[in-house]
C-alpha cells in the first residue's frame, strides 16, 4: 500500500529531510508538509478531504467525474483540484486527468504547550 503522510513541520526540517535523502540515495516515504496547522487546514478543508476519499484507490479522472463522485458543482471542485494540485497531493496525468496517486493518507502532527 502507497501511503502519504501529511504533517506539520517547519520548512528547514523538510528540506533538511530531502538534503539526507539525496546524498544518502536513498528514498523516503512520500511526505508533504505544511509549516503550521492553520495552513495545513485551509489546504485540506472538510470538502477537500471529501473528495480525496472519493478519489481514493479510483485512478485517473476527470474533474467532472469527480464532482459527480462527491455530488457538486464542477466550478467549485475545480477550485479544490486546483489547490490540491498546488499543494502536491493531487497529480495531472499526460491526459489530463487528476489521480491521487496514494492509497491511504497518515496525518501526524503534535499540539504541545508553548
């Protein structure tokens, strides 16, 4: 099973992080990360996370079809797509289709005290 884990971590961890990975040769698992909470939630809102589930292990798809999956308007998952493409959680195909191209997502980040 392909997983992506999402987390949040500042953005010199993630490079350091790449850094590693690229002189070791070695790849690492795939990772997408946002600097705070705040952001990571504006990126994946509750419709957002909606239509990656429906996109879930479907393949390749156009917009429509995936409107039509999660039962509204083309316009507004269009919008979505596009910020999911932004972010790198959902990928264009050569056709241009969308897919996620994960099986399952693992979230992990950690609320402490200041």
């Amino acid at each position: 099973m392909k997983t992506v884990t999402i987390d949040v971590r500042p953005l010199a961890d993630a490079l350091g992080d790449f850094t590693q990975a690229w002189k070791s040769g070695k790849g690492s698992s795939p990772r997408i990360s946002f600097e705070s909470p705040e952001l990571l939630f504006k990126v994946l809102s509750g419709k957002r996370w909606e239509l990656l589930n429906a996109m879930t292990g479907a393949g390749a798809m156009s917009i429509r079809e995936a409107a039509r999956r999660v039962e509204r308007d083309v316009k507004a998952v269009h919008g979505d797509v596009t910020a999911l493409l932004n972010a790198g959680i959902l990928i264009k195909t050569d056709d241009g289709m969308i897919a996620f191209p994960y099986d399952a997502i693992h979230v992990d980040f950690m609320l402490k005290a200041a």
